[in-house]
C-alpha cells in the first residue's frame, strides 16, 4: 500500500502544537466588518483550537499518528 500524500490546503489552514493538539482561525474575520463589534472581531483574530471528532480527521489528512 502506498504511503499517503498530506492534504496541501490542510497544512496552510492547521496547525498541530507539540501535544497534539489541532489549532485554526476563527472563520467570518475576513470581509463586511463594519457591523461587527470590535470585541467580536478581537475574539475572531485568536487561534483556537479545533474539536478533537474533527482534529482526528485532520491529523489523518496531514498523514500524522499522533
């Protein structure tokens, strides 16, 4: 069986911490932010960490065992 190839637009979009751990940006920062609030849109520029039913997809697609 072939070894599996990563996912180059999951690679740009995660990140994955020393502990395993699935990190991503927050979606709805991109455009139409005048109607935001500025606590709303400083919450949106944090990383977050993803939930573990999609981190263990994600990790698959990046080809990592952790």
């Amino acid at each position: 069986m072939p070894k599996q190839k990563t996912r180059k637009s999951v690679t740009r979009r995660f990140k994955i911490t020393k502990k395993g751990k699935v990190l991503r940006r927050k979606s709805f920062a991109r455009h139409l932010n005048a109607k935001k609030s500025q606590k709303r849109k400083r919450s949106l520029r944090r990383v977050t960490e993803t939930e573990e039913t999609y981190a263990k997809k994600i990790k698959k697609s990046l080809s990592r065992r952790k």
